[in-house]
C-alpha cells in the first residue's frame, strides 16, 4: 500500500494535559484544547477566506462555545457560504436511521441544502455550481458502519472530480484513539454501512480517516486536514471539555458510543436493538427472551468491564415497536477492559444458543454488511465458539495497524493515573515513536 500522505500541520501538538480550575483531574482544560473549527477560524482562515464556501455538517458541527458553524461562516464578513450539505439524519439531525432526507432551503440562512443520503450520496456537478473550497465538519463515533466518514469519502471523490479543494476540521474519536477491534471489512461486503476495508472500532479521526481514505484508496483530493489541538489518543470524549451532541437521534450519550460497535450487530437480527428507547444499544432483547436467563448466561461468560442487567423495555418506534421486550441493560464497569464487539458477539452467540427457534438473521444480509463478512454468521450457526471466530481476524486486525500507523496525526501517551497499554496487543494500538505524522 502506497504510504504518501500530505498533511497541512495547522497545530502544535501538546505532549502532556495541565489540569485546569473546573477540569477534572487528568482532562484537558479549555486553555489546551481547540477542535480543528476552532484552529481554522482562529489560525487557518486563509482556507476559506474570500471563498465560496460549501458546507457538509449536521448539528455536530459546533465549536466550543456550542456556536454552529453554518451560523459562524454565514455571519463571518470574509467568508461567503453558498452551500451546505446533509448527511444520513440531515443538517439539523432530525431524521430516524434511513430515512430519506430531501433537499431544501435552509430557513435560518436562506441557503440551499442539498440531501447526501437519499438518491444521491455523493455532491453532483450541479450541486457544486458556486463553490470553491468544501468543507466537511461532523462528529464521528470510532465505529466503521456509522456512515458519515463515507459522506465525507464520497465528498472527497466530488472534491477531485470538479477540481475543488477540501478541507476537514478534525474532531475527536469520542471512544479514543488507541483501541482497535473487530474484522477487518471483506471488500465483497461493501456498503454504505462499510465502504472501505477496516476494523469496526477503528480508533481514527475523521482527519486521519480523510488521509488514509484519499492515499490508500486513490481518490487523490486536494485534501487538507484542520487538526486539534491538545487530543492526544487515549483521551474519551469526556476527557475533552466538550459537551455531547447528539450526532444522531439514537446516539444520546457517551456510554451509548462506546457498547454502539457491538451491540449495533443486533441490527441485523430478528432482536430490537434498543431504538425507541431512552437507551438504544444499551437495552437488547425481544419479545421471547427471558430476561434473567439471558442476563445470567451473559454474566457467567465474565466478560471484560461490562455486567448484565435482567430488563425489558416496550420501544415506541423500530422492531418489536409497542410490544413489551425481554432482554438485558449493558453496563459498562471498566471502559478501558470493556471489548464492544467482543461483547456484541457473546450476545449474538448467546441469543442464538437459547432461543433457536425464534432468534434468527434479517434475511437481507444486512448482519454481513455490519460485521464486513459471512463467516461470522456462518460460524454463528455452525456453533463455532465466540473466541475461535474472534481468533480468526486477528492475523487481518495486525496487517490494518501496520498501515493505519502511517496516518495517525495526534501522539499517543499514556493517560494520567492510567497503567500503560499494550502497544502490541491488537485491542490497545499504539503509534510507535518517531511515526507521528
């Protein structure tokens, strides 16, 4: 694989965290800390000052002072906003996981916003009209099947096709930087909910994915890539001092993020994944669940920082809507032990193991676009214990960090108070010193 990558250093990156006055021990405080919104206007406006400026974001997209970009941009005198763009749950993230999002006209700043998820999911010739520079700003979860990162892909072809130059303002991996987990995706099993081969927890920046997508998988933008600064890669989105915003309806909080790589593998069964619930993806089950049997199978496994709780829930919207559900509530105890799509696994398994007759797979294959694969179901039928099938893309997880190391931009030490990782372990990457790019 080719290992050219052309970074725009915006940022000094900060070796250590100094503890603030209302900062929590070990966070970083606000003096550190600047999101890649905040470094462009404050050091990097030369990117798209006196520019038509066409924006990708949803409600994500603010800076520290929770100001939304659009409204930023539109009110800034050397800035000339002309277009925005919405991903999957549209600009103002008000639309449910698929639903089709139309193109309208935004009525806070009477601009055009044009639908990236619907009939067209890449910007059209037509759709970049009175643009000069794209901008792309939205959180992402550290999760491969989460489909922004692939907005932001397919904006980048655009941005090479018409010959316009792209910009991403960096964000944090809001489950960190250093975990990596899971198969890595078999290109056979290409999708919008997996467009390119890696790992289910990737444990990248969208600005390091931007970079790895545009260098490994030639699309060749004119990219530039607005980096943080004060991020280092063993931080948690709450070691930041940013407040959440939810980057999708059924993505509440950071505890929701972090079971959201395994427990989302129940998408594709015949179980409810906790949508319509106070707690999606943490709440798991079905109609013909036992509840404590479940929780019990579950507990005896004595699976890494995570505990069971026997629950049901009755979810108002998705599968299972207005039926009373059996099942279990994941509790995270340890969330630097805790595994989420080793998790997720041991509870596709167990379901599968005490309700075989009723639990089954979608069938439209959609339980092999999440996990990037058919052998995982496969062996799921088959009996295959959990940790022989997690043994199988071990070897394909060690080849991905060899290369995803070429790409990583933000440094790696350890967290305050916290024992240092494994940085040969597959589960706890690491970038090796000197490859900070």
């Amino acid at each position: 694989m080719k290992k050219k990558v052309s970074i725009l250093i915006s940022a000094a990156l900060v070796a250590s965290v100094v503890t603030t006055a209302g900062a929590s021990p070990g966070k970083s405080g606000e003096d550190e800390f600047k999101l890649g919104v905040d470094v462009l206007m404050e050091e990097e406006l030369e990117l798209v000052e006196g520019k038509n400026v066409g924006l990708v974001t949803n409600p994500t997209g603010v800076d520290q002072e929770l100001n939304n970009i659009v409204d930023v941009l539109d009110e800034h005198p050397d800035v000339e906003l002309t277009a925005l763009y919405g991903p999957e749950h549209g600009i103002r993230g008000d639309a449910q996981a698929g639903d089709y999002v139309e193109s309208y006209i935004d009525e806070q700043t009477n601009l055009p916003v044009y639908s990236l998820y619907g009939e067209t999911r890449k910007p059209t010739e037509e759709m970049l009209e009175d643009v000069d520079v794209l901008l792309y700003d939205i959180q992402d979860v550290g999760t491969r099947f989460y489909t922004y990162i692939y907005t932001m892909a397919y904006l980048m072809e655009a941005a090479e096709e018409n010959d316009i130059p792209v910009v991403v303002l960096d964000r944090p991996n809001p489950i960190n930087g250093e975990a990596v987990e899971g198969p890595v995706l078999d290109p056979d099993f290409e999708s919008f909910v997996g467009l390119y081969p890696i790992p289910l927890r990737h444990g990248m920046t969208s600005g390091e994915l931007a970079h790895f997508f545009n260098e490994e998988f030639d699309i060749d933008a004119d990219l530039s890539v607005v980096e943080m600064e004060g991020w280092e890669r063993w931080m948690y989105y709450d070691d930041t001092p940013l407040h959440w915003v939810l980057q999708s309806p059924n993505m509440p909080t950071l505890d929701t993020a972090l079971v959201y790589p395994g427990a989302a593998l129940i998408e594709g069964t015949n179980a409810s994944e906790g949508r319509g619930t106070t707690k999606p993806f943490e709440l798991l089950g079905a109609p013909f669940v036992n509840s404590t049997e479940l929780a019990a199978e579950l507990n005896a496994l004595e699976l890494p920082g995570v505990t069971f709780r026997a629950a049901s829930f009755t979810p108002v919207i998705s599968k299972h809507q207005g039926t009373l559900s059996n099942g279990v509530q994941i509790h995270i105890d340890d969330r630097d032990a805790f595994k989420p799509v080793e998790t997720g696994l041991h509870i596709v398994q167990k379901m599968l193991e005490l309700y075989p007759d009723e639990f089954e797979f979608l069938g439209n294959n959609f339980f092999d676009n999440l996990i990037g694969n058919s052998y995982v179901r496969e062996d799921l039928l088959n009996g295959v214990p959990a940790d022989d099938i997690i043994a199988k893309w071990e070897g394909e997880l060690e080849e991905f960090m060899d290369v995803r190391s070429d790409y990583l931009l933000y440094e790696s030490n350890d967290a305050p108070g916290r024992s240092p990782g494994s940085p040969d372990h597959p589960g706890r990457g690491s970038n090796p010193p000197g490859n900070n790019k």
